[in-house]
C-alpha cells in the first residue's frame, strides 16, 4: 500500500536494498482496491505505485502471504530490517438477527469489488449503508454514481458531528442520498428465499440509549456495512 511504497522509495534513495511481500498480484493497496473509483480509479493508482518503485532496486514478490506462504521468522532471519505496512484489518459486521441473509457486505471489501469489476448490481434498486465516516460516504456516492435509485446512510450519530467529511456529505445529499440520523439497526430482514429485503432499526435519544416505540422498518436489496475494520492478529 502507500506506506510501504513510500518507505520503499525513501529506503532506495539511501541506497538500501528493499524487498515488498505483497498478498494480491497488484500493488496500491487501498489506493487501488479502496478508494472508491469516483475518487480514483485502479489504473491511476497502480501507475502511480509502479511510478514509485520505478527507482530501480526494489525487488516485488506478489501472491505472498506472510503467515501462509512465509513466515514471518523467515523474513526477519533473511532481511536486516523489517517495515510493517498491513494496512486496515477487515470490515466489521453486525451480530443480529438475519445476518446470513445474501445481500450484506463489508464496505471496504464491497469497494474493492467495485474497483476490480467485480460488481453485479443487477435487481438491486435500494441500498443501505450503515456508518457515518469516509467510507460510508465512498460507498453511498459510488451507490448512486452506479445508477442505485435509492441510497440510504444510516448512522447513529447526527449530521454535525458525522466522522465523514462534510463536503463528500453535502456532495451525497446532491446526488440524491438520503439518510436516517440517530438510527441504530436491530435485524436484517430477509425472504423466505434467504435474500435480503430490509433492515429493523431503532431511533436513538441523546445519550445514544434506545427509544422505547421508535422501531421502523427500510426496504434493502443490498446492505453495506461501513463500521469500522478489526484489529490484525
């Protein structure tokens, strides 16, 4: 990703010998699978990391998976120092009700099918995504960009203290995003062919408690949960 990418160049240019274990079989990290293609676009990212280590003296070993395919005592035993770029871990999910129903994805992984094609919208006229931060805001305006009618943010915040930049928030409410503040799901609700159709929530009052009577329903084909990455073993 960018941090590796950025050390490798530095190191380079103090003419150390620099080595990239990389688990996909592209550079760019989350410049290439994360950032939403509206804001960048793979090729450009890709371009702009092989621009970086066109420095010459960084050796790329791709489809490695350190842990599987190496270990990490190996690297230390072959390598004199070790720079530890791992980037995010994966996207958290929702322990509820209906959570297998065939229709709810991480964000970050969800964006990164977009970024590699990987996408297949067809039958998918309303999406939910739940979070408030930049990512949340990547995954609603890519939403709407694709073509998605209708596209919901759900957060449990409020709208003036949103983590997610206030301008991609005013751009989304532009392009027809709506959301639904102070909103805390409670199950995904699914048909009797396992397929999502929408999510339960609840409305909640100031110090962030349930509202007693408040429980709504929205319609959803699609969920995209936007709520933060785990912790890397």
């Amino acid at each position: 990703g960018p941090a590796s990418l950025a050390a490798a160049h530095e190191l380079r240019r103090f003419g150390h010998g620099v080595t990239i274990f990389e688990r996909h079989d592209y550079l760019g990290g989350l410049n290439t699978d994360g950032v939403a293609p509206y804001k960048m676009k793979s090729d450009r990212a890709l371009e702009e990391a092989h621009w970086v280590i066109g420095i010459g003296g960084v050796e790329v070993r791709s489809n490695v998976e350190i842990g599987k395919d190496i270990s990490f005592a190996d690297i230390e035993e072959e390598f004199d120092a070790v720079f530890l770029g791992v980037g995010l871990g994966l996207d958290r999910y929702m322990e509820l009700d209906g959570a297998d129903a065939e229709g709810i994805y991480g964000a970050v992984d969800y964006i990164a099918k977009f970024k590699l094609g990987k996408v297949d919208l067809d039958g998918v006229r309303r999406a939910i995504v739940v979070g408030g931060g930049n990512t949340a805001l990547d995954a609603v305006r890519e939403l709407r960009g694709l073509g998605i009618e209708h596209v919901t943010m759900v957060y449990r915040g409020v709208e003036d203290r949103m983590s997610g930049y206030a301008h991609e928030w005013d751009a989304a409410k532009r392009e027809g995003v709506i959301a639904t503040w102070r909103t805390q799901p409670e199950a995904f609700l699914r048909g009797d062919d396992g397929k999502l159709t929408g999510l339960r929530c609840h409305h909640l009052d100031d110090s962030k408690q349930k509202i007693d009577g408040s429980a709504f329903e929205l319609d959803a084909d699609l969920v995209l949960l936007a709520i933060g990455q785990g912790k890397l073993s």
